[in-house]
C-alpha cells in the first residue's frame, strides 16, 4: 500500500462527512439526495477497505517490533 494512503484516506473520510451534512440538509429540505447518498455508498467500502490495511500495517509493525 502506498505511504500516503493514510492522507487519501482521510480526505476521503472528510468528503465523505461533509456529503452526510448536505444528504442530511437536502433531506431536510425535502430535495433529493440521491446524489449524495449514491458519493456515500461509493466512499463506505474504500474507507472500510482503507482502514483493513492500515490496521494489518500496524499489526505487522507491532510483531516487527518498529512501533
């Protein structure tokens, strides 16, 4: 995985958050959301799958003794 993977996924979790705010401000003024929630069913699995990694990277450097 790439060094940088936890900067992208960041940006990913902060764009994800901010299209929950409009989905839910849409939402609330009775627009559709469809966009949104189509942003936020795109980024759920990149950001599950990011964070697998990022914990099976931290795993490998606790047995390997480099944290």
């Amino acid at each position: 995985m790439e060094t940088n993977w936890g900067s992208k996924l960041g940006l990913i979790a902060d764009s994800t958050l901010v299209t929950v705010f409009e989905r839910n401000r849409c939402r609330a003024n009775g627009l559709s959301s469809t966009s949104q929630d189509k942003t936020i069913e795109k980024n759920m699995p990149r950001l599950r799958e990011g964070l697998q990694q990022l914990e099976a990277e931290l795993s490998q450097a606790e047995q390997d003794g480099s944290v």
